[in-house]
C-alpha cells in the first residue's frame, strides 16, 4: 500500500501533484505537506494536510511516523531568481532540506523523488540538444544546489540503498497555482496578460530559447518515474525531460492565434537573463525515453489551447 508524503504541496508543482495522487492511491493516504502558503479549500478539504518545514528533520520524520510514509515527493524548494537574491536561505532550503528528507528517508525505509532542473547546467554545458550526461558547472546558487542534490541523491542510493529518482524539469507551465520567483515564470504569465489585457511585458529577451512543459506532463514525470521498473533506471536521479522548446516571440505568436490583439513586448530583467542565458535551448531526454518510457502529450499549440480555455474561465 502506498503512503505519500508531498512537500512543497502548496506550492506551484506540489498543489496539483498533490490532487493527481489523491485521485490516482486515495485521498487519506496522500498527505499534503505545506509551511507558509495558506492551502487552497480543495487541498485542504480532499486529504490531509501536515505542517512540514523541511529544514526541520524531526518534524518530517514525526510526519513520516505518524501517516506510516513509504514515498516522499520532495517537491520544497526556492527557485531561481529567488535563490539570486537570497542564495543563503537556497542553501538552506535546497540542500539542507534535502538532506534532511534524505535521512529521513533512509532511517524510516521511503523511495524519494526529487526535482532537478533545467538550471543544474550551466556556460559550459552544450546548451542545443543537451545530453543527459554532460557538463554542469551552474553559476548560480540555484544550479549549485540542483546539481549537489543529484549527486545527492544518487549517493544516497548508492551507499544507503533509498530509492532515490528524479527529474531534470524545464520550465513549468499551469493555471492553477502561480509560480514563485523562477526565471522561466515569464510564460505563465504571459497567458494570464493576454487574457487579462491582450498584452504582455515580458523580462526576458526576444531570441531566449528555454525548454518548458505543461503541467499535466510534469505530473506524469513525476509519477511515472516512481512506477517505473527500477531495473530498468541507469540515470536514477535527474532525468532530462522536456516537451517544447520556445522563446517569448514564438509563444506569443501561439497565443495569438487565439487572441489576435495580443501584443508583447520586452523590459528586459538582467539577473534573469543572465540565468536563462546559461541554460539548455532545448534537452535530450533520450535516455527517460529509453529507460521509463517517457512521452509528453502536450506541445505548444495543444497547450495554448488548453491555458486559453481554461484561464478564460478562471479570470
Ligand atoms: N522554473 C525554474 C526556475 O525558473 C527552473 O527550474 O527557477
């Protein structure tokens, strides 16, 4: 029987990850762990809800205890723009947090996954049709504790045997849950504009080429990679997966075959060009492909489509 506990469950990924595992193991053995963010009703009313801070150890192993957890989707993490402006608290959320839940993990017998990132690569790294295994110097604290939690995590199973999987995550696209402070937040936002006002000012240049998902594929991921044959895994942690690559000319171009009005233009944030500069233009994800059968459903047309319809309902 599976008990999971999801941390970061308020948060952009976590909230809708959350009501995927509830509808697909039951409501009551899906806690929702969540610290300052208020839950929304439906979280909240659908399953348990724990307060989790993950910088905490005892308070997540007393969570693990309490609810009998066998998987834990460490999902509590600080992004990257955030993690520029605040690389101490990066640190402390992304690395300690981490390891706590690793140990945890390791003393009360759970599979763990954990988001990677598209930021765990870095100048150096081939930035087109970037292969799973390659260089990943990150120049950012954000990239820094990505790439030392793959490592992580892959030491953990290694040397202690913890189920240990993970993702390497483009940027998110959703309608739910806003994201917090992610270089890639641009297009998320860029659909909320366009229905609100048929217009976007976007902080990233023209010409920013950056691998992305929808939602409901990142879920997929996710949930996939812990079902999957674990003697079928050679790249454990940190899988490369992707669905679409594009810049802010091309998806605005996508939007505006719903919405002919729409209108973008630019007022460039430099720190987050600088991150975005280093990161892939588009991954190989090859090897989940060959190792867990990933696919995405949704490119970008099939997803302009989707946020269209459903944002215009919400706003
Ligand atoms: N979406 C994340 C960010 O922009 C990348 O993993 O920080």
């Amino acid at each position: 029987m599976k008990n999971i506990l999801v941390t970061g469950a308020v948060g952009q990924i976590g909230s809708e990850l959350t009501m995927s595992l509830r509808e697909r193991f039951g409501n009551d053995n899906v806690v929702a762990g969540g610290r300052k963010t208020k839950p929304s009703e439906k979280l909240l009313n659908s399953g348990p809800f724990e307060i989790v801070d993950c910088v905490d150890a005892q308070e997540i192993a007393n969570v693990v205890k309490k609810h009998d957890i066998d998987t834990i989707y460490h999902l509590a993490a600080i992004l990257s723009a955030v993690a520029e402006a605040n690389p101490v608290l990066a640190w402390n959320v992304n690395i300690n947090g981490l390891y706590n839940v690793l140990e945890v993990a390791r003393d009360l017998k759970c599979a763990v996954f954990t988001p990677s990132s598209i930021g765990a690569f870095g100048p150096t790294t081939p930035l087109d049709n970037t292969p799973q295994d390659t260089i990943q110097r990150p120049n950012t604290m954000y990239g820094v504790t990505k790439v030392a939690g793959e490592l992580l995590c892959d030491y953990y199973f290694k040397r202690f045997g913890v189920d240990t999987r993970g993702v390497r995550y483009p940027g998110i696209i959703s309608n739910e849950t806003l994201p917090g402070g992610g270089t890639t937040d641009y297009a998320v936002e860029i659909y909320y504009e366009a229905i609100k006002h048929k217009k976007y000012t976007c902080n990233l240049p023209a010409g920013t080429f950056l691998d992305m998902m929808y939602m409901p594929d990142a879920i997929k991921a996710g949930i996939d990679l812990m079902e999957a044959d674990p003697t079928r895994l050679k790249h454990r942690n940190a899988f490369n997966v992707t669905a679409m690559s594009f810049d802010p000319e091309i998806i605005a171009a996508a939007i505006r075959k719903h919405i002919p009005e729409f209108t973008i233009d630019y007022d460039v944030d430099p720190v987050k060009k600088a991150i975005a500069e280093t990161w892939p233009n588009s991954m190989d994800d090859s090897a989940a492909r060959a190792e867990w059968g990933w696919e995405p459903e949704y490119d970008l047309e099939t997803m302009t489509k989707d946020m269209i319809e459903v944002l215009s309902k919400k706003l």
